[in-house]
C-alpha cells in the first residue's frame, strides 16, 4: 500500500476541538478558488477547521485534493434548518459538495468517508493529530494543490488508528512530508561529507557523521536507532502495526527528540 488519499475520498476532550491556531489571514482580495469555474464542485479531502459566528454562520478550512486548502462558508448551519452535524468537525475526511461563487465556496453537502471517532477518546493520539493539523494550517499555502501531502495525512491517522506508537507516526509523518518538498534529511548519508551514515547525530543541518558533528551537536541516533528510523518511513503502511506497536515503541527520548528537530526544517522556511 502507498501513502495516497483514499479512492473516494493542545488541549482536547473527547467530541470537542479547541482551534489549532489563530486565524488564518489571506491578502485583501485574494480567493484561493480564482482558477475554479463557477459552479458545482464535488473534492475530497479533510476539514482543519472550524469557525462559527455569533450569528451562527459556520466557516470550514477544508484541505482538498486537486485544490488545497480553502475556506468554505456554510450560513447559518450551527442554527438554522441546514446542520451537518459531526461532518465538518476537524479531522474529518469526506466528499464534499460545494457551490463555487464569485468570491467563496459554499457547503451544499457532505458525505463522510472516516472520522476517526475511535481516537477522540485516547489523549495522546488525538494531541497528536491535531498537532498536525495545526501544522498544516500554518504551512500550507491555501489555493495550492498539495495531493501527496494530503495522502500523507490521511495515512498517517490510519497509523494512529492500527495502534502504531504515536512518536513513530509522527516520525514517518514529518520526514515524507519534508521529503515530498524535497528538504528532508537525507538518513543515509552524512550532511557534511557525505560519508555512509552509522551512528550519527540530527542538527539544524540534518544528520552528521561523527566526524562532522561537534560535541553535544543536535540530537545522538546511535546506529540501531538510525535503522528503525530508516524502517519507519521505508515500510508499507499495512506493516507498520507489526513494526512498530504503540506497547512496544512508548513515547518520548529519542523519537520525541528526533521529532522536535525535524519540526526545526518547518519553522526554518517561514
């Protein structure tokens, strides 16, 4: 199986999402349909957030295949005769029917596809995936197609729900989507030389050799670690349950650490 979107497709309690983020502001006049022509719009893809007015007004940040993310606005839906219920909470993937005006999409219908209920109610794994979300409302550029990432997501959730270790997912997570823009470490060869990589350590810079690296430098992956973590992102999505149980690979040290330093390649691009 390959990381690709489905055919059709903090703090937190459970059946309840705070905002991953403040809201996300665009250029005056810009609207991330501009290139969709007017009319009906039928898209997969996953909601990342929810805003609802005090008149009762809903705006939806949806990230959807062959689009990107884009605000979708549903009038009235928290109160009025047309409610979608548990279909536009976050983090949940659907197909959704659209109306593409002049200067917004509008919310006709949707129809889900899987809203990873079941981890609404374990903490860890639900921080973590809004951890992503939230990621992905700060770096995404809205308007802009971003299919292998969107794959990437949805397969990553699946993880969590098969009962991968969360640290691991979140390992695998980062490293193909830096991957997929072509700014992930390199887990084979030393950043600085370019020697074969056994025991090394992840810096600011990627993984360095020891020869490379300085005392105390970033975070140390001995070489046993570096082959998990080579098997984590390298193995089918249907073996990682069996790779990489949540009782087996328990969070925190060395993945949480190896993580922090990736989510460092995000922040330097802003």
């Amino acid at each position: 199986m390959t990381d690709r979107p489905p055919p059709e497709a903090s703090n937190v309690t459970p059946g309840h999402f705070t905002r991953p983020d403040t809201p996300l502001p665009q250029p005056p006049g810009f609207f991330a349909g501009d290139g969709i022509p007017q009319g009906l719009v039928r898209q997969s893809g996953v909601v990342l957030r929810r805003e609802i007015s005090a008149e009762g007004n809903v705006s939806l940040y949806l990230f959807l295949k062959e689009i990107g993310p884009v605000w979708i606005s549903a009038p009235g839906a928290s109160r009025g005769r047309i409610r979608f219920g548990g279909a536009i909470e976050p983090l949940v993937w659907a197909n959704f029917n659209l109306y593409k005006g002049t200067k917004r999409f509008y919310l006709k219908s949707v129809d889900i596809k899987e809203d990873f209920w079941a981890l609404r109610a374990d903490p860890e794994k639900i921080r973590t995936m809004l951890e992503w979300d939230r990621m992905l409302c700060r770096h995404l550029v809205p308007g802009l197609p971003c299919d292998e990432v969107l794959a990437i997501f949805y397969w990553s959730g699946m993880l969590l729900k098969e009962g991968v270790s969360p640290a691991v997912a979140e390992w695998r997570f980062l490293w193909k989507w830096l991957n997929s823009w072509g700014i992930a470490p390199s887990l084979d060869f030393c950043s600085g030389c370019g020697a074969p990589l056994s025991d090394a350590r992840l810096s600011a810079s990627g993984l360095l050799c020891p020869a490379c690296y300085r005392r105390n430098e970033g975070t140390l992956l001995p070489e046993k670690a570096l082959v998990l973590m080579r098997k984590a992102v390298g193995s089918p999505v249907n073996r990682m349950g069996e790779l990489f149980p949540a009782e087996v690979f328990p969070g925190g040290s060395l993945w949480e650490d190896a993580n922090c330093r990736l989510r460092l390649f995000f922040n330097a691009m802003q």
